[in-house]
C-alpha cells in the first residue's frame, strides 16, 4: 500500500473523550515526511495550530469543516459565504430555541455573551472568539466561511433539517455532532478540500486515507479510497467507508497509522 497522504477528523476520532491526542501521534507525523499529514476538523484553524504547535509546519489544516485550508500558516483556500446569506441565516435562526450562534470568519470567530456551558464549549474549539454585542456588525468585517450552532439540549440532530429545509439550495446544514450544527456554502465540505488538496500536490485518491466518525466526515471518507470509520461511528459513516478502526479511546487512528 503506497499511501501519500492521511486524514484524520480529531473529535470522535483521532482525539479519545478526553480530547487528547494520541501520545506518539507528532512523532509519527516527524517520522513520515514523505506522507501528507491532513487534521480535517469542524473546530477553527487556530484552535488546530494552538493544539499541533510543535509539528504544525508540518501539517495541513482543514479547518470548518472545508471553509479553509491552511499550510505553512497561510489559507490556501477559502470558500467564503456571501453576506447577504449570513444576514437572512441569522433571521431564520434568530426564532429557534435554546441555540447559541456563532460566527466563523478567517480573522477570528464571533458570538454574543450566553451561558456558561455554550461559552465553555466555544472556548474548546475557538482559540479566537471574539464576544460581540452585535453578531451582524462582525459580517462586514471579517470574511465569513460558516456559522456554527450550539444547541443546548444536544437536539442538534432532531432540528437541523427544518433549518436546511429553510435556506436555499446553495447553502447547507451539516450535522457535526448531538449538540452541533454547520451552516456553509453547499460547495463546502471536508471532500472538497481533500480533493483540491489531492490535485495541487498529485495525489491519487488510492493513496489517500482518511479516518472519520460523523456525518460531516462523510465527503471525507468517500474522497480517499483507504476509508476508515471509528468504532464509535455514526452507522451511517460506518455503511460508507471501507474499513472500521478501533474507537478513539481504543487508540484506533494510530493502531492503523502504526503499520504503515
């Protein structure tokens, strides 16, 4: 097997429930120079360089789920909403209970003063938060790539269609966890930024691999032909993928990534 490039999503997946990295994961990445090492998250790029400091030259970044790329510290793509989309999300959102918005821009990420457990959540996966009185000031401010939705009483899957089947066909709702929802440009996804990942360094897909465990690694996984599914899995990622990997907190990523 000729692998050239790895994915890895991190909550769920690379990250055990603890939110730890695997211990011998940075000498792994140290250790294989010649293998394109890809952390494909929801969370925003400087929560991602913040947690890989010491190997994050050697990383690419997919960062809001496919919003932005980063490599060598500079964005490599940006797949920006239009403004007036971020306006017309934050009226349909503005009606629907116990949710907390937040709103992801290349310069930082902006939300409003909440709860304690919304804006203890934020601080986990925003290294820059900025607390607004105003969300809709920051969108002329910032490019905006996604807006993320915290919904309190983790019924983030049970909502989130009646918000997509709201919004138009050119803007997408992409479940990201019980108490998370991404709202993007529809052309935004993990995949997307895989595959132009893929062609700008001649990857083929088959020697691509990718690890994930929810719906929004779906693209993820179906754009690498060596697919794993965690354990832990949504079943619905598990149907899609080629191979399961034992759970994050069985080590699962690097147990594969070991006999490479």
């Amino acid at each position: 097997m000729n692998i050239k490039l790895v994915a890895t999503d991190m909550d769920g997946t690379l990250l055990d429930s603890q939110k730890r990295i695997p211990s011998d994961f940075m000498a792994w990445v140290t250790t294989h120079q010649n293998i394109k090492t890809v952390i494909a998250s929801g969370r925003q790029y400087y929560n991602l360089e913040k947690l890989f400091a010491p190997i994050k030259d050697r990383l690419i970044f997919i960062a809001d789920n496919g919003g932005l790329v980063f490599a060598n510290g500079e964005a490599i793509y940006c797949n920006k909403m239009m403004k007036s989309d971020v306006h017309a999300i934050l009226d349909i959102l503005q009606n629907i209970p116990d949710i907390v918005v937040i709103i992801c821009g290349v310069k930082s990420a902006y939300m409003l003063h909440s709860t304690a457990l919304s804006e203890e959540n934020a601080h986990m996966y925003y290294a820059r938060l900025k607390f607004v009185k105003d969300l809709r000031e920051c969108i002329s401010q910032d490019d905006i790539v996604k807006l993320a939705v915290f919904f309190e009483k983790r019924n983030a899957e049970e909502l989130y269609p009646t918000i997509q089947n709201r919004l138009s066909e050119k803007i997408s709702v992409q479940l990201s966890g019980d108490r998370w929802v991404d709202i993007a440009n529809a052309s935004v996804s993990k995949g997307n930024a895989i595959k132009a990942i893929l062609e700008q360094y001649h990857i083929d897909k088959s020697q691509a691999m990718a690890f994930g465990d929810y719906l929004n690694d779906y693209t993820l996984l179906q754009a690498c032909d060596e697919s794993y599914a965690m354990e832990n899995a949504h079943p619905e990622i598990k149907k899609i993928s080629k191979y399961t990997a034992p759970s994050n907190d069985e080590d699962g990523v690097m147990r594969i990534l070991r006999k490479i």
